[in-house]
C-alpha cells in the first residue's frame, strides 16, 4: 500500500503519522491491507450546482467502509461556473494542478471523485490522470426541471432566450425577473445538455464512472446508492491497481467523442478531452472531433440543441440507452472503472420514451459531429456545432462587424450607428486562453437590437471565445491562433467579406494573402497581468487546439511517494 509508506512500522515518524489521524479512526484503520482512499470533494457554498456533493461523499464513505477501505474527505479547489471571474476557465488547469499535488501528497491509495458543475469534472480528471492513483468518479447530477407559467425552464438556455427576448421586446423584464425564481428548482448542476451534463456523460463514455450513473438527477435516492457502490468499487481498484492510464484508453475517447455527438454535448468537450488525453500521452487531436464524430446522428432532444432536459432523458432510459443506439460506432476495446467494456452494459439499457432519445432510424439530425473549420481565418482550426446551429447559416458570406473586446462590443452593440444587417459576421476577438485571460464564454454574441426587433434570432458569429454548453446558434468559437498571440483575427477589419462553409469546414477572410500580410495585427486590449497565477496561466497557457492546458503540466508525474516532511 502506498499509504504505508507513512503509517507502517513503529519509527517515530510512523507514529507522528498515525497519531494525528487517530481522532476516532481505529488503530486497525493503518493495518493491513486497508486502503486509504480520498474523495476529492469539490463540494462548496460558492459553487451552488456542487453544494450537495457532501452528502454524497456521505454515501461514498459508507461504500468505502463497506469493503474495508478508509475513506477521507478532502475538499479540493472548487469552480463555480455562474460566480467565479473572469471565467472559471481561467481556474481549470489551477484546480487540476492543486488537486493533483494534495492527492500526491498525501497518505492515499485511491481516490473518489465528486464533481458536477462546468470545470470540476475536467479538472479532477486532469488531476487524476497526472497523478494516476486508482480513480473513479460520481458525477454531482442534474438539477429537477423548474417550470415558469406552465412551461419547463432549461437552466441557461432559457436566460439567453428570455434575455433576448427582452431586448427583442417581446417579454416585459418584470416577467423575465420573476422567471428567476423558478430558474433553479433543487440540487445539482443545469439540467440543459451544457458542459457540466455533457461532461458528466462523457466521464461515463470514458469509462471513469459506474456505468450508468451520469444523468441521475442530484435529488434522485438512486445517486446515493450509486455513490454508496462506488465506494466500494474504489477498494476494488486498488486491489487490482486499475489506474486512469488503463482505462483511459485511445478507444475511451473514441467513445467519448461519439457520446458527444449523439448527445448533442456542448463545446467545451472538445477542450477538456483535449487536454485530459494531453495528461495521458493519448494522441487526439482537433482532426479526430470532425472524423470521429461525423455521421454520427444526434440521438438526444434536450435544450439547446433541442427540448427537453436532463430529467427526461433519465426518465426516458438515461445514456446507456442512447449509446446502445450508436453501439455500432462505439470500440468493444474501451474498458472501464469496473473491469468491464463500457459495451457490455448497453444490452441491458433501454428507451422509453422515443420522443426524448430517438431512435437511430429517427434522429434529430443525421450528422451532428463537432464540426472542425480551416481557413486564412483559423489555420489551427476552429469549431461549430451544426446541431445548435441554424441550417440556413452553415453556408455564408458576410460583412466582418468586428469588436476588440468585450467591453468593445457591449459599448458598440446597439449603437445606431453601427453598420449592420442580418447577413453581416459579427467578429470577437481578444477572448482567448492568453488574450482575456482564461477563454471565456462569451462566443454567442448577443444581436443587435434593432436587428432582434425585426425579428432576427441567429447570425454568423466568429470568436476565439468558448461559448456557454447550455448556448446556441450559428458560432464559430475556439478560433486558433487566438487574436493575442498574432493569428489571423487580430487582422480582420470591419468591412472584410468572410466565408463560413461547414459543409467544407471552411473559414476565410476573402481577400488575397498580399493584402493580409501587408496590415499590422491589432496588439491592444490584452490582458497583461503582472504577477500570480494570472501571469504564470499566460506565460504557459497554449492554445484552444491543444486543450488549453498549461505546457508544463501536459503529461504524468504518477504518484512516486517524495521524502518525509519530519
Ligand atoms: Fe453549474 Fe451550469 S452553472 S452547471
Ligand atoms: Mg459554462
């Protein structure tokens, strides 16, 4: 046991160890061969979709006892997605390097990982692959569907409708308010298929959870009892020293990256799997998004993408039930937590309500891949998801309409002097990994006014933002090299014609590569922090086609036990 090497032996420094974990632990807890397995809890008042995951960690600990492991709550850096400034992403690669050196640290054998909102899967997943100690996670879950004037909200989604539809005019802002009410109706992260559901049901394609856990509702008893089994498969684990770097196989992002298409996931997938196969050595790369996840239908009609909301899609039989109708596309090879394929529980998973999951003969689109754009204007790609898109868009050539940053935009947006009309490329830029600093999700511009009051709802938008999971429209984001590291945004000027052609995974500044060359990028509006984690994040961080993760934290550094601290 790796925890030994602090608890065995009767030197005094075995004894400082074990004296001050006594306090109610029995004196069996460091004999044997009992495990010490952590939960990485990344339970927190400030990161309200993860609030509960105490009582969860509760259930696992029970699981843990069970069979004959110790468990030990340790709370880890938490990412509140709606709260944390100037974007949780900023923080991702923080919360992996600080939870990835605790669980180093310290005296554990194993470890329980309890996640939900937005970052805190990705980052305990980053974590534990560098750390590679025996690992699975619970997924926090969904929040129940609230409903406003008789009708479901999806948590976001809805925000960004009703918003609009403010500005448009069409709903008066005393009703929007009191929607707020009934936004949120319990526990758990949003119940929309965003980044923390889609990282949820990634997590499963992967193999890091209890196949099928991702998806039960944060209420549901059944998250408990999962939570309570999970528990005991940690024991389990490391008996059998199954580590992340042997379940996270080439073929679990395969898996991974066909769950997200089906699934109509959000986005942020791409940069999260990017950079948790950077941990691991696994080769993925932009490219494999758009080979992979093409020709694989969308299964699933949850908002933005389409109706309804995690709650119905637990009802209707939960993932196991969609991924069995894409089990052909899926790699028998891919294992998971609990020794078995991830394809050997689709026989048993069933669909019913074919209204929430579709059946493969009826999908809600036939091709619903990420889609992967090469151009002038994004020489290390860009990306679009055509299922949250308007069909009409994909093909297009406008005017660019470009704004320098955020507060560019916001100044500018409704400005009647703004030169604007439905057809024109709105343009951000600026809002990259080094350039805001963190990649925030600001990709989905809001439209002009005047252009929503005559009933406008999408145009082309091109950033090298992220956009929230839970947004929609026809949005370019993730557009490498960003602005603020010379590529080609940061020559753009308003009046350029721009060419998106998805169908080609084409993105183009159509003018000749003279005149390109000849203009100076624009340099102002990037961030320059002078000290911290800000000013170590853009001295390291690379770009969205690399996972955005900071150069040297790609890779492992297992989990060797350092010399003694006495
Ligand atoms: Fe936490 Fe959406 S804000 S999951
Ligand atoms: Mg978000």
């Amino acid at each position: 046991m790796r925890s030994s090497h602090w608890y065995a032996g009767t030197d005094r420094n075995a004894y400082i160890h074990r004296a001050w974990m006594r306090r109610g632990l029995p004196r069996e807890a460091f004999e044997g061969d009992r495990p010490h397995i952590a939960i990485a809890n990344t339970a927190s008042d400030l990161t309200p979709c993860n609030a509960h995951l105490d009582e969860v960690a509760t259930s696992v600990k029970q699981g843990i006892w069970e069979a004959g492991g110790v468990p030990l709550n340790l709370p880890v850096m938490s990412l509140g997605e709606t709260n944390v400034r100037p974007t949780a992403m900023l923080w991702r690669n923080l919360a992996a390097m600080a939870t990835e050196e605790m669980l180093r640290a310290n005296p554990i054998d194993g470890v329980v990982l309890l996640g939900g909102c937005d970052k805190t899967i990705p980052s305990l997943l980053m974590a534990a692959a560098s750390v590679d100690l025996p690992a699975v996670i619970v997924p926090g879950g969904p929040m129940l569907t609230g409903h406003f004037r008789g009708v479901p909200l999806g948590c976001g989604t809805d925000v960004w409708r009703l918003s609009e539809e403010v500005r448009a005019g069409t709903l008066s802002r005393e009703a929007f308010l009191r929607s707020e009410s009934a936004m949120i109706r319990s526990k758990g992260h949003c119940n929309t298929m965003g980044t923390a559901s889609t990282m949820a049901c990634v997590a499963e394609a992967l193999g890091m959870t209890i196949p099928g856990t991702a998806g039960t509702p944060a209420p549901d008893s059944r998250l408990l009892e999962r939570a309570h089994e999970t528990g005991r498969l940690a024991v389990e684990l490391v008996a059998e020293d199954r580590t992340p770097s042997r379940v996270l196989t080439r073929a679990s992002f395969h898996n991974a990256i066909v769950t997200l298409a089906a699934i109509g996931g959000s986005t942020n997938a791409v940069v999260h799997l990017l950079a948790i196969a950077g941990r691991l050595g696994v080769e993925l790369t932009l490219d494999d998004f758009d080979r992979i996840g093409s020709g694989v239908p969308l299964l699933v009609d949850l908002q933005p993408a389409g109706r309804h909301l995690m709650d119905d899609l637990f009802r209707a039989g939960g993932l196991l039930a969609v991924l069995k109708e894409v089990g052909d596309l899926l790699d028998p090879s891919a294992p998971t937590v609990t020794g078995e394929p991830l394809t050997a529980y689709l026989d048993a998973a069933e669909i019913w309500d074919d209204t929430v999951i579709r059946r493969r003969s009826a999908p809600l689109l036939a091709d619903a891949g990420i889609a992967v754009l090469r151009g002038n204007l994004a020489p290390r790609g860009a990306v679009i998801k055509p299922a949250a898109a308007s069909p009409g868009l994909l093909r297009h050539r406008g005017r660019a309409v470009v704004f320098d940053s955020v507060e560019d935009l916001n100044a500018r947006l409704d400005s009647p002097d703004l030169d604007v009309d439905e057809t024109s490329v709105l343009i951000l830029r600026g809002c990259g990994p080094r350039g805001y600093p963190g990649m925030p999700e600001v990709g989905n511009l809001p439209l002009p006014r005047r252009l929503l009051e005559k009933g406008v709802r999408d145009m082309v938008r091109v950033s090298d933002a992220r956009m929230s999971g839970t947004a929609y429209g026809t949005v370019v984001l993730h557009t490498a090299p960003e602005a603020a590291v010379g590529g080609p945004l940061a020559l753009v000027r308003t009046g350029d014609p721009i060419v998106l052609d998805v169908p080609a995974r084409r993105l183009d500044i159509d003018l000749p590569q003279r005149e390109l060359s000849g203009r100076t990028p624009v340099t102002t509006g990037f961030a320059e922090p002078a000290r911290g984690w800000q000013r170590l994040y853009i001295d390291h961080v690379l770009q969205a086609d690399q996972g955005a993760d900071l150069d040297f934290l790609v890779g492992s550094s297992g989990h060797e036990v350092s010399r003694e601290s006495h």
